[in-house]
C-alpha cells in the first residue's frame, strides 16, 4: 500500500512539475528572446517547436518606401524586385532554382510603410548553406542596368492597380490630409515619374546606406537556440557596415511640422461605381503609450465586430448595409486608425449624421462592461502562442501591448483622442 | 490506511489527466504523427493531426456542400447562408471562450475554421453544434452582397473568375460565379431555412482537427456532440452536357498582360497530375529561360470542383512579345514534353524538392490544416513520384493535347 503510494506521489511530483512549466511556458508562449553576439545587431528568438523548419525575417527600419526622398519616391519597391534576382553571378531563373535546391521557401520583400522587410522559410538542415548563399545581397547585389529595366517595366502596372481600387485612392487621398509636406502622407507604391528616374547608381546607394548594422532587426522563430541565431546573424549580416543612419531627407521622424490639412473632408469622382459610395474615417495619433494602444485595440474589435458590434448594429438597426474594412495601424512615429464603410448612395446622408453622433457619444464616455469580452479575447489569444509561423508580426506587435492593464480609466482617455474631430478626416468616393 | 488507499487511487487517476501536459512540455520537440482517420457512427469522417508543439489545435468543420451547389434560381444562397450561419449568440459563447473563427464558402464545400485552447476543444464543439441556424437582417445582407458585387465589378477583378467558372463543370453541369441582383432580391427567409436543410444538415459532414488532442479525447469530444445532428447523405449528381474548347480575349486595362491556359483533369488522374504537373513546371522553368526570358513570370494554380480538377497555366509576357511569339513557343514546348526523354536527374530533383515542400507543409498547425483538406477535397491520400519518361511523354499527350478547355488572353488584341 505504501509502495502505490510512493510511487503515486512521486509521478505525481514529476508530472505535476511538468504541469507547472506547462502552465508557466502557456503564459510565456510569445516570449521573445534577445540574442547577443558578435557583430552587434538586435537578434531575437521566438522559441516555437517546429519539425525543421525555421522562419527568418530580417527588418532594416525606416529603409521602406515612405521614407525615400519624393524624387526617388518608390525606389524600395525597386530595390526590393532587384535584391534576390541574381545571386553569386547566376541568372534569375539559375538563383530561383539554386534557392529551392537549398531548402528556401516563401521568400518575400516588403517594402511599404516605414521598413524595409526580408522574410523567409528555410530547412534547419540546409540553413548554413542557405545563409551563405544569400549574404550578398545585403552588401553587394548583382544586377545589371537591364536587370533594373526588366523591374521597372513591371512597375507602371502596379500604378495602375493604385489608381483603380476605391480603396487605394481614399488611402492615399486620406493620407495626404492627415500628414501634410510629410512622407506619411505619400502612398506606398511611388510614381511614375520618380521611378522612371532611378539609376542603378542609386540602388547601389539605397543599400548602402540603409542596409546597416544598427538599422536591423533579425527575428528567428523556430526551435533554435541562441547560439545558432547568432550563427545565422553573423553568416548574414557579418558584412554590414555599422555606422549611424542616415536619416533620410525629408525627416521622417518630424512630425511636428506636419499639421493635419484644414480641410475636414474630401471628394474623389471615381467612374463605374455604380450605386455604391466609399467612406473613409482616418485618426491620426502621434503618440500613444502602449496601454492607450491596447485600449485603442479593444475599443475598435468591439466597436466594429460583425455580430455584436455597437457600431454596426446601429447601422443595421436603421437599415444601411454596408461592407466594412478597419484597421489600427502602428507607424514607427505615429498611428493612425482608419474605418471604411461602403454603402449605397442612398444611405450617405444617414450615415453621416449616424456617424457622427456615434463618434461623438463614443469620446463622451464609453462602457467598460460592453468592452471587458474583447479584452479577455485579446489576452487569450496573446498567451496562447502561434499556429502559424508567420504570426510573428502579429505576436511581436501584441506581445508590448498591455491589454490585462486596460482600466475604464484607461478606455475613455484612449476614446477621447480616437474619436476626437479635430484629429479625424474623412473622404469619400463615388460615381 | 483506507484513506491512504483512496488518496494513492486518487493520485493515480489524476496522473492521467496530466498526461497531455507531460507530452506538451516535454516532448513537445518532434510529437508529430501520422494523419489518423476514421468515420464516426453518424457517418462523420474526422482527420486528425496529433502535434502536441504547441497547447492549441485548428479545428476545422466541413460541410460539403458550396457555392456549385446552387440551382440558377438561388444564385448568391450559400453566401446569405454563411453570414448567418453563426447566431450572435454562439458568436458571444466563441468570443467568451477566446475562440478566433471564419466561415468560408467555396464552389465545393463550406467550413467553419476555428483556432482554439486545446482545453477548449470539447466545448468548442459543444457550442458549435447547438448552433442555432436562424437568419435575419436578410435585406440588409443582401444589400450587402449587392454593394460587394458593384465594387468588384468596378475594378474587374471578377472578370477572369467569371470567365473560369462560366466554361467548367461541377459534377458535370456547367456552373457560372456570374452575380444576378433579381435573383439574389427573389431569396426569402424560408429559402434560406429550406436550403439549409437539404444541404446542410443532410450533406457529408468532415472534421479535420490538426493540434495538440489525443486521438481518444478527440473521439469523446465528437461523440458527445456530432451525435445531435440528423445523419448524413450524400447527393446525387446531376448529368449535363460536355464542354468544347473556347478562346476568350479580356481587354480591361486593370488585368496584366497573360495568356492562360486551362487544362480539366480527371478526378481519376490527380494523383498522376500532381506528379506530372511538379516536373512540366520545372521544364517549363528552363525552357523559357532559354527561350531568352519571353516571359517575365509564370504561374500555376488549379480551381477544384469537387470531381474534375482544373489546371491552369498563367503566363506572363514581357511587353516586346507579340501574342503569336508566346503561343508558337508553348506550343513549341508542350510538343517536346510530349516528345523528350527527361533525364533521371530531373526526376530526382523533382523528388528532392517535393520532399522540402513536405517539410514546410509540415511546418505549423495552419499548414498541417490546409494540406489535409486539400488532400481530403481532392482524394489525394496517396503520393507518388514519377520516374518513367515515357509514362512523362503520354501523360503529356493526355493532359496537355486531349484536356485543353479553355485559353484566357487579357490585355491582347485577337490574332488576325
């Protein structure tokens, strides 16, 4: 009897133990680890258990396309079609066939907003290898002139897809009113003009002077350790240069001399719209602590959920149907929430008197009880970790903010600069 | 000493509750297991994914039924079905439980797919299934596809889908994704609840669960909650008549220059499609590099409708390279498919490759997911690899020369 005993309490011990760090490692799930090491860049470690399979994501900050001069504005966009063509003198369809042989997957560029991002899948097995394929092309791309050509004709098609969604043309408009003489208030894609004027010169520029040591930042999620993150960082990036940035020149980071446009609201005349008429609210907010993030976040999933959301009930209870679109976005020097609805021309009128009054209501006083399942939510799914390793951007973003810390306090500061009409503009779009 | 007896009983039987825990934590490092299959009494087929990296599971409820299900006279139905089909109040018990889901509708089936605690599961299911389909605000919803159609058709981002869908077949009648507002207007509430009967509740019903269950508590779970629902049936299919070949020129300005290529494959000949279509794509690679890069990218995808698989075949030119120039140079190249014995080292790599691919589609729960329903929708369950050159060339004949249905030209002017 004693000896079941034992036995029981011991495993039960041992289990139990496990249980613990289950439970611990459940509340550290999105845990982001810093890595040292030799050459100085900001590594980080996302400890997710995978089969071989690592996922690399490289960030140079403030290199993406808002932050080129307006004479070269859409030059990251170029950089980024040029950057993994040719690799180590093969040909572009030599280098796909070279990435696949070497276990690379997914390999994507992304150069809108602040930062210039390069992301990857890669086999654990090959990542040596692999890495040391790709570490040219952070400091000594290969392209030719025609390589540039062959990029740039692509481009006036993508102008195009700008010019002919709805949505594209409220952002773009949008911005221009919330960040005047600014590079946020330009669209993330450039112009024909500037585009038809880069040179290879300046691609080669571009890269020196943005691809630099202190400008990185090197997630790896996977099951990793440290010291082979460390590895990797200094196979890739071993030959950067590693001297302070230069800003670029219209100083992105100075907001303070960009004012909001004095106009409240704006009208784009846009054919073959039919019936249905776009509205864009946008807030812009210069700075927020990461609780008034939080709070900013959990205001709007519960303001706007498709079920049970406050905001679009009302619209449905006075029968304006609609299609919605929202989004928080997070700028390295500002925020900006935006709301577009579109609905049937019939309905403007409704919608903007509605609009209104709700956004007035909201900046007097909001409810903590309406908002407390949406913060429960957020902090679930925060701790819960990743089905996805590409969740990462969302986990990195989520894992700073303080949801658990949101007090009704907290709410109705953050409402009354979200719904505040001195920060808001909006723009409508219609036949 | 009875005590001591009752306590070490006790301590016993709790240990088993903490087994999960213990797989978790521990050996969380490489628990991935083979997809394990089974079909419930009520006719339920349920794939299951054990992977204890991480305390959470994608949970997926197919109903296989979808959009070509649709008689013309309730075109747009299984869309208005998919906004209601959670009631808000099973949307508050979902968020309550921090459950993040979507309802999808395609042309083959509808699912609901959930990212949920694995402590969760059993509840998740719970909640699901008591589900109670009751539609409303079916005007607005309406309005609402209404307004979604208008702003597709204005930047045309429907007009190849349109296209596609009006030339294939589903369970051999022909189909269109075309929007009608006077048929969508003509939809009552009654319908809908009528249209949900017959084949939702009646249709063949998969669960597909990729995450960390075990495969008896999974069972559990299911039984005490599946067993609710009526039992399944299957449809009968409807006969209709074959298609022919058809060229179709789309001059809108907002669709890149392509020529596209659609190929039907029979659902009796995925599994040897998939292996042909890895190695055409590596020959198509090279080939045109040779061909000095005529085209600026290429692309492949296929639309399923459940019985027939179409392939199709997206090409890319570069501005200088007239329509004729691209099309004489396929032609030229599904010829010497037809025709060229491939080298054993192709074949090789094309294995090596396929087994990457089989890692990264291994590499997280979203993954795992997708690649089972994939392979359930398509009857994919086995692999194979092909290494004959002459089993190459004939199944080249077969699916490039005698299964052409369609050819999309956008931005080109027809030849004269």
């Amino acid at each position: 009897m004693s000896k079941k005993l034992t036995i029981a309490i011991v495993l039960a011990a041992i289990l139990g133990g496990f249980a613990v760090m289950f439970f611990r490692g459940e509340k550290q799930c999105v845990t982001i680890n810093p890595v040292a090491n030799n050459i100085g860049v900001k590594a980080y470690q996302i400890q997710m258990k995978s089969n071989n399979v690592l996922y690399m994501k490289c960030r140079f900050k403030n290199a993406g396309v808002l932050h080129n001069s307006s004479t070269k504005h859409g030059l990251s966009v170029i950089v980024g079609d040029l950057l993994c063509r040719k690799i180590n003198g093969l040909s572009p369809e030599e280098t796909t066939d070279k990435l696949r042989e070497l276990g690379v997957e997914k390999l994507s560029i992304l150069t809108v907003e602040d930062d210039f991002i390069i992301s990857f899948y890669v086999l654990k097995d090959k990542t040596d290898a692999a890495l040391q394929f790709l570490s040219p092309i952070f400091s000594r791309p290969e392209f030719s002139t025609n390589d540039l050509e062959f990029i740039k004709e692509k481009y006036p098609s993508l102008l195009e897809l700008e010019t002919a969604r709805p949505q594209e043309l409220l952002w773009d408009k949008l911005l221009s009113m919330l960040y005047q003489n600014h590079n946020y208030g330009r669209n993330n894609t450039g112009t024909a003009q500037a585009v038809a004027g880069i040179t290879a010169e300046d691609v080669r520029e571009f890269i020196k002077t943005h691809f630099l040591k202190n400008t990185l930042e090197f997630f790896v999620t996977g099951d990793v350790a440290c010291t082979e993150i460390a590895t990797y960082a200094e196979t890739l990036f071993g030959k950067l240069a590693e001297r302070h940035s230069v800003e670029s020149s219209d100083k992105a980071n100075d907001l303070s001399s960009s004012p909001m446009s004095e106009e409240k609201d704006a009208t784009i005349f846009k054919k073959n719209m039919g019936n249905v008429v776009g509205v864009i609210i946008g807030v812009r907010i210069d700075n927020l602590s990461e609780k008034e993030r939080a709070a900013a976040h959990i205001i709007i999933e519960t303001l706007f959920d498709s079920k049970i959301g406050d905001f679009l009930l009302g619209l449905r209870a006075k029968n304006i149907a609609y299609d919605v679109n929202y989004h928080f976005l997070r700028r390295n020097f500002s925020n900006v929430f935006y709301f577009l609805v579109y609905i049937d021309k019939n309905d403007l009128k409704n919608y903007k008197e509605y609009m209104e009054d709700k956004m007035s209501a909201y900046q007097k006083e909001l409810n903590l009880k309406d908002f407390r399942r949406t913060q429960n939510l957020l902090v679930m799914q925060s701790k819960i970790g990743f089905a996805d390793m590409a969740e990462i951007d969302k986990r990195i973003e989520y894992n700073s903010l303080l949801f658990a810390e949101v007090t009704q306090a907290v709410l109705n500061d953050t409402a009354r600069k979200l719904f505040n009409k001195s920060y808001r503009r909006v723009v409508y779009i219609g036949s | 000493m009875k005590f001591f007896s009752r306590i070490s009983t006790l301590l016993l039987f709790q240990l088993k509750l903490l087994l999960p825990l213990f797989f978790v934590s521990v050996l969380g490092k490489n628990p991935m297991c083979e997809n394990k299959k089974y079909t419930l009494e009520n006719s339920v087929d349920v794939t299951l994914h054990e992977d204890f990296r991480t305390p959470l599971a994608i949970v997926g409820i197919i109903f296989h039924t979808g959009s070509f299900d649709e008689q013309l006279s309730q075109k747009g139905i299984t869309e208005l079905i998919a906004a209601n089909f959670i009631s808000r109040e099973t949307h508050i018990k979902l968020l309550e439980l921090g459950v993040s889901y979507q309802v999808n509708v395609y042309g083959s089936h509808t699912e609901i797919i959930a990212k949920i605690n694995l402590r969760n599961i059993k509840e998740f299911l719970q909640i699901i299934c008591k589900n109670d389909f009751s539609p409303n605000d079916l005007e607005i919803m309406k309005k609402q596809m209404i307004i979604n159609n208008n702003l597709a058709h204005s930047c045309f981002e429907d007009a190849v889908a349109n296209e596609i869908f009006a030339n294939i077949s589903y369970k051999g009648c022909n189909i269109s994704a075309a929007f009608n507002e006077r048929i969508l207007s003509s939809i009552s509430l009654e319908d809908m609840r009528e249209y949900f009967r017959q084949h939702y509740e009646k249709c063949r019903l998969s669960v597909i669960v990729s995450g960390a269950i075990g495969e008896k508590d999974l069972r559990q779970a299911l039984q005490s909650t599946v067993n609710n629902l009526p039992s399944r049936q299957s449809h009968t299919a409807s006969v209709c008549t074959n298609q022919i070949q058809k060229e179709i020129y789309i001059e809108s300005k907002h669709i890149g220059r392509s020529v596209q290529y659609f190929y039907k494959i029979p659902s009796e000949d995925l599994v040897f499609a998939e292996a042909f279509f890895r190695i055409f794509h590596y020959e198509l690679f090279n080939f045109f590099e040779k061909a000095n890069q005529l085209i600026s990218d290429y692309e492949s995808f296929y639309v399923i409708s459940s019985e027939d698989c179409i392939r199709q075949i997206v090409l890319c030119p570069k501005s200088d390279v007239s329509l004729a120039t691209i099309r004489q140079m396929y032609d030229i190249f599904v010829e010497r498919i037809c025709k060229r014995e491939i080298p054993t080292s192709i074949f090789l790599k094309i294995q090596q490759l396929k087994e990457f691919s089989n890692q990264f589609l291994l590499a997280d729960l979203n993954a795992i997911y997708r690649k089972i329903k994939s392979d359930n929708l398509n009857g994919l369950n086995t692999e194979m690899s092909l290494k004959d050159s002459k089993l190459f060339n004939v199944l080249g004949k077969k699916f490039l020369k005698s299964n052409l249905i369609l050819k999309i030209i956008t931005r080109y002017k027809p030849d004269k």
